[in-house]
C-alpha cells in the first residue's frame, strides 16, 4: 500500500490524471486548509495548474490495517504551487485504502 501511495503523490506530481483517475475513488475527498474537494474538482486543479505538486518530502509512513480497512499516515513537507505561489508546509496525511482480494 506504500508503493500505491507513493505512486499517487508521484502521479500528483507529474499530472498524470490518467493514473490518478484509476487509483482515486471518485467519491475520495481532498482536504485542504482553504477547501475540500472531491476527486474530479481535485483533479480539475492539478489540470489547469491551480494547484502544483512541485515536491513531497516523506519524513515518516506508517500503515494501519484493520480488516479490509487500511489506513496510511504519512507526515510529509510538501512544496507546492498555489494559485501562482509556492508555498512549502508541513502536513500529516491520511490516506484510507479498502483491501479487495
């Protein structure tokens, strides 16, 4: 699940919505301090380059599985563009993954 994650922020990263699109539930939420958005309208920012995913900085993972549940904290800095600005922040990240057989 590491890897999954890690390719998403990397997909983040370089616009890749093809991938983001097939690894992102359409009903995932993304929460910022300004906004929260649903996977599309996310997605839609990284696009038209509102938001840019310029650099992520794993500073700790750690992986909680419970059932078919399994949910990844990631403490990270990210370096990011937005609105035209970069702005570097600290963020601790949960991912939710379900486990399908």
């Amino acid at each position: 699940v590491l890897a999954i994650s890690r390719l998403i922020w990397e997909a983040m990263q370089t616009r890749d919505i093809v991938m983001l699109k097939e690894f992102i539930h359409t009903e995932a939420m993304f929460v910022h301090m300004g906004a929260t958005f649903k996977r599309d309208d996310e997605l839609a920012e990284i696009c038209c380059k509102a938001l840019v995913y310029k650099k992520v900085d794993f500073k700790k993972q750690t992986v909680h599985n419970l059932d078919n549940i399994i949910i990844v904290h990631s403490q990270l800095t990210l370096t990011a563009v937005v609105s035209g600005s970069e702005v570097m922040n600290s963020f601790l990240v949960t991912e939710v993954y379900t486990n399908v057989d």
